[in-house]
C-alpha cells in the first residue's frame, strides 16, 4: 500500500541541504519523522500532515475540505450540507477511535 504523507513545508531543505531555508521554516526534523513512521511503523497512518506553523495546517485543511464540496456540488446524489457535516463528525470519531485504540 502507498502512503501520502502531506507536506505543506519546504521539502527542498532535505533534497538540497546546501539551499537556503526561509526563516519561517521549521528545521525538517518533523517531516524526517513522518517519513520514518510511514515507512517502519507496525501500523502507519494513510496520511501525515507536516507544517511548520497553524496557519499553513488551515490551508491545508481548508483545501482538502474545498476539494469535497467540488465533487459533491451538482450532482445526481449530492449530500446537504447537514449531511456532510455529519459525515465529518463521523470520520473524526472514527480517528479518534483509532488513536484511542491500543
């Protein structure tokens, strides 16, 4: 199985060690441990989401979220808004389940 691993940071830093990073930027130790888990945990996530600050995890959400409404707008089985947003209630149960989980 393939796993994403989102990241919404400079990933050049890591293939070019010698470029300059913005002094926004994180050091890429968290995108190195995202890589780590996804290739050698018993159990990897289907996804990562590495930023380096809460701004740029809204971005992220928010377009992910934008992507939905597009495939659900105009078509023969949209979901209502309500729906939707219980499908998100749902789904984040559902992870916190797992993360619960032993």
């Amino acid at each position: 199985m393939i796993y994403r691993i989102i990241l919404a940071t400079t990933i050049l830093a890591l293939l070019l060690p010698g470029l300059a990073r913005p002094a926004f930027a994180k050091e890429p130790d968290e995108v190195s441990a995202a890589i780590m888990q996804a290739l050698f945990d018993a159990s990897p996530k289907p996804n990562y989401l590495v930023v380096p600050n809460q701004e740029e995890a809204g971005w992220t959400i928010r377009k992910i979220i934008e992507e939905m409404a597009e495939l659900n707008a105009d078509q023969a089985y949209s979901y209502s808004d309500e729906e939707l947003i219980e499908m998100l209630k749902e789904a984040t149960a559902a992870q916190r389940a797992r993360g619960a989980a032993p």
